[in-house]
C-alpha cells in the first residue's frame, strides 16, 4: 500500500466524518468531558492543598505548645533549631517539601 493510498482513504474518512448525521452524542459528550475533568482535576488539587494545609497547621500547633515550655531560657538559634525539629518531626507527609520554620 503506497503512502498516497493511506492518505486518500484518510481524507475519504474525514469527509465521512463530516457528513455523518448519527453519533452526534459522541461528539457532545467529548467536549462536555473537557471542562468535566477539568474541574475533577481541580477538585482534587484544592482537596490535597487542604490536606497539606491542615497538617502543616496541626504540626505548627503542636510545636509550639512544645516550645512554649522552654521558650523563655532558649536562645533564638535554639529556639529556631528545636522548632524546626519538632516542626518536621510531626509533619509526616512526604509530599510536602522545600518547608521553612521561622520561630518568633
């Protein structure tokens, strides 16, 4: 088969295609699935944003209740040394990366 006859049944396809009167669901239901899985997609990031947000604040609070009792003799260099650890020593989600802990 010459690469001139592969491209004249693909063109008489198309035209096919085209003048085709059934299947115009299929049609409709592929561009409606755009936005549908578009907003699944969306959907999940907002609910893993949330996710990571609320462990961060759990690990952030526990942290500090554990530096409030030591905050008053530690040093600032201490200070921010044992927040960081305990910071990533209750944050257990490896997804979560690059995180600074600035303790005041």
């Amino acid at each position: 088969m010459t690469t001139a006859t592969i491209w004249q049944r693909v063109y008489k396809g198309f035209r096919q295609f085209g003048r085709s009167k059934g299947g115009n669901i299929t049609i409709t239901f592929a561009f409606a699935s755009i936005p549908l899985f578009g907003m699944a997609g969306a959907a999940l990031d907002y609910s893993r944003a949330n996710s990571a947000r609320t462990a961060m604040q759990a690990a952030v609070d526990s942290a500090a209740l554990m530096l409030s009792k030591d905050a008053q003799t530690l040093s600032t260099t201490a200070l921010n040394q044992k927040g960081t650890a305990y910071f990533t020593a209750l944050l257990t989600r490896p997804d979560l990366t690059n995180i600074t802990v600035t303790t005041t």
